[in-house]
C-alpha cells in the first residue's frame, strides 16, 4: 500500500474522514445510540464483537467509499480485526479507498489549570510499529481544554506535539486532536489562545515533519486559515463535539479548507433494526450531508 498515494489523497482529495474510534468507555453510549441495549452482551469481549459488528454494517455499506471518505478513524480492537476476511486496515484501503487511522491514546487525566491532557501512554512505541505493519496510515490522540486557560492550554499543546513528533518518528502521520470543549464558558479566548499556540508548534516543525490538525468548530469563523495553509499540515479536520449533526455541518460549512472528522453526527440516525436498505440510505444522507458541509 502506498504511503504517498494515501498521502496524497489526505491532502489533496474531497471528502472528509468517518471518526469510527469510540472505545471501551464510551462503547455502550454509542450502542444504545444504534439501538442496541446492554443485554446483548454479558462481558467486553462480547460488547466490541457488538460492536464491530455495527461498523462492519457501516464500512461494508455501498454508500462507505472513498469517493465522499478520506479516511476512517479505528481503535486497537478494530484494528486487530477483520472485516470481510481481511484485516480492518486493508479493507478500508484496499476495497473501499479509505485511508486507515488508528487512535492511539488511553484516555484523559483530570482537570488541571482548565484542561485534560492525556493519560500516559506505555508502549507506544511498540503500538506504532504494530500499526506501521498492519497497513495504517496516522493516528489520533485527544485531549480537552475546558476554560481559557493560558498554562492548561500550553500543557495540551505542548503533550500533543511532543507526542505526535514521536509518531512522525516511527513513519505515520498524527492527527494532534487538542478539543476546546463547546461548553467552554469563553470558547472563542480559549481558541485564540490554542491557535497561538499551535502557530508556535507547527513553526518549530522539521520541513519533513507532516502533522494533521483535529480541531472544534471555532466561533470565530476561519480562525485556522493559517494552519489550514501551513506546509507542514496535511489536513485540518473538525470535530463535532456534541453539536447535533445540522449545527456541525452549518459551522463546518463556514470555515474554508477544514472538512469533517465526525463520530456521533456520522451515525446519527442509524439503528441495528433497520433493514439493509433504510441503514444505507439513512447512512447515504448522513455521509451526503456531511461531505457537503466539508467541501466549502
């Protein structure tokens, strides 16, 4: 598979990428969402086998392609699994066009200064280089800011950037995810600030050092024009954070040059008692939608 044709495409390519990476935590949530109760399962093993099952429905759809998705969006589990007797990867890649990433961090640490960075991540190197070999492209890792908060805001940064120089190192393209939460009593100062410092980051960068932006829908509309710009990026996608599909697609629609990476807004609407054809079309309309809103 090759690395510049998937980059190339990333950069350059309309469409947006399909977050399909809730883990352990948030599993049940995202099942009762597709309307699937947790009788169905009796212990984890048996919840992410629910559960690949409901994003094998969605990656195996007619309507999941690379024509409208850039990229997809895996944790480990899905990773490690197969869909239609290949691995998950080479599925995405290799039948649908859809270039693969894995999420890579272990969750958030508690608040400090208004801000989670992310839990340590042992053996991350040894992840990266089991991705590497499995066919996936990049990763992403998450963290939240919760109030304007000048150190909590450096700390989210400054993590996301030292890490994702780590995983540049072992041959696969970040998505540094550093989320200002949309309940953020001053949002738009938080977002100045972070912009700031991302400015700062990505000016540190190496020429060869290529990273990829998640970011939330900003207030101030193309706030992120000049790391949308900037040569060291690959791609700015949003994040829908909680905004109902209609708003994240109206605020998207606003920022030139960033298109979507959503989870919640992408499934919205699907449910495991539709028929094939109600599930397609309902995700049809989803993903429709959706690479609109990233095409501006």
């Amino acid at each position: 598979m090759s690395n510049a044709e998937q980059l190339q495409k990333i950069k350059t390519a309309p469409g947006f990428i399909a977050a399909l990476d809730q883990s352990g935590g948030s599993t049940p949530k995202a099942l009762g969402l597709y309307g699937v109760t947790p009788d169905a399962w009796s212990n984890d093993e048996e919840m992410f086998d629910v559960v690949h099952a409901m994003r094998t429905r969605i990656m195996t759809s007619p309507s999941f392609g690379g024509d409208r998705i850039l990229g997809a969006i895996l944790f480990e589990n899905t990773m490690d699994r197969e869909v239609e007797d290949q691995s998950t990867a080479s599925y995405l890649w290799n039948v649908k066009n859809v270039v693969p990433f894995l999420k890579v961090d272990k969750g958030l640490a508690d608040v400090v200064d208004g801000a989670q960075v992310m839990k340590p991540i042992p053996d991350l190197d040894a992840l990266l280089a089991k991705a590497k070999a499995a066919g996936i492209f990049g990763t992403k890792m998450r963290s939240v800011i919760k109030e304007a908060n000048e150190a909590g805001v450096k700390a989210v940064a400054g993590q996301q950037f030292d890490i994702g120089r780590q995983i540049v190192a072992a041959g696969l393209v970040p998505i540094i995810e550093p989320e200002v939460d949309i309940h953020c009593p001053d949002k738009a100062a938080a977002e100045d600030m972070l912009h700031a410092e991302i400015m700062a980051q990505l000016n540190s960068l190496n020429a060869d050092e290529i990273v990829m932006l998640k970011l939330t829908l900003p207030e101030k509309d193309d706030l992120y024009a000049d790391c949308i710009a900037h040569p060291n990026v690959a791609r700015v996608v949003a994040l829908s954070g909680g905004y109902s599909r209609e708003e994240a697609n109206d605020r998207l629609s606003r920022q030139h040059g960033m298109v979507a990476s959503f989870s919640r807004a992408l499934s919205e609407g699907l449910s495991a008692q539709q028929s094939d054809e109600e599930f397609d079309a309902t995700l049809d309309a989803s993903i429709g939608s959706i690479a609109a809103a990233s095409a501006t």
